[in-house]
C-alpha cells in the first residue's frame, strides 16, 4: 500500500470533521473524498464506505437523541455521543494512517460493498 493510499484514507476519516463547520459536512467531506478516490485506492473505497455508514448511523442517533430531550435524557445521550464520535473517528485516522481499515461500532452498513 502507497503513502498516497494511506494519506487518502486518512483524510476521508478527518474530512467528516467539516461537519462542524458546514451543515451535513460530516458527510459531505467524506462522500466527496471517496467518490474522487475509490476506483484509483481500494482502500479508500474501504475506508470511505466504512466513515459513511458511521456518520450516516450518528445523524440517526443524534435525531434520536434530538426527540429524547423532550424527556430530558437526551441532553446525555447527545453529549456522550458527540464524544464518542469524535473519539472514534480520531481512532479511524490513526488507524488508516496504519494502513488499516476501521469498522467503526454501532454502524448501520447502509452502504454494502461494490460486486463486480
């Protein structure tokens, strides 16, 4: 595996950070990233649907988390998981710079792999 391969994959991971910056940039940066880069690194592909599926799966927790708040408990579950989103992509990062590929926890795969 390239440096070039490893560096792509790291920055799909760092790109949903733009989230705290644009609306839905957590996965916009992503999904641009790996559109740009996934039939020229295959492990960008990997890397990419991997982020993806994870942010996809936070927003739908965090839009839970949203409705728990009318009963107060939300305010704890949005705060936890705003932590452990970032901690977790952090991890992936480092990990991609490794050259491994992150599963990140609690995913819901939205995005299956491509068959050829």
């Amino acid at each position: 595996m390239t440096r070039d391969e490893k560096n792509m994959g790291v920055l799909v991971h760092l790109a949903s950070f733009s989230g705290y910056l644009v609306p839905l940039g957590s996965i916009l940066g992503p999904l641009i990233v790996w559109l740009m880069k996934r039939d020229e690194f295959p492990f960008v592909e990997s890397c990419g649907r991997n982020c993806l599926n994870f942010k996809i799966s936070m927003i739908i927790y965090f839009i839970i988390s949203g409705i728990l708040m009318l009963v107060g408990i939300g305010f704890i579950v949005f705060g936890l998981l705003a932590i452990f989103d970032i901690i977790v992509t952090i991890i992936a990062a480092i990990k991609a710079s490794e050259g491994e590929s992150y599963k990140y926890p609690l995913t819901i795969n939205f995005i299956k792999p491509r068959t050829y």
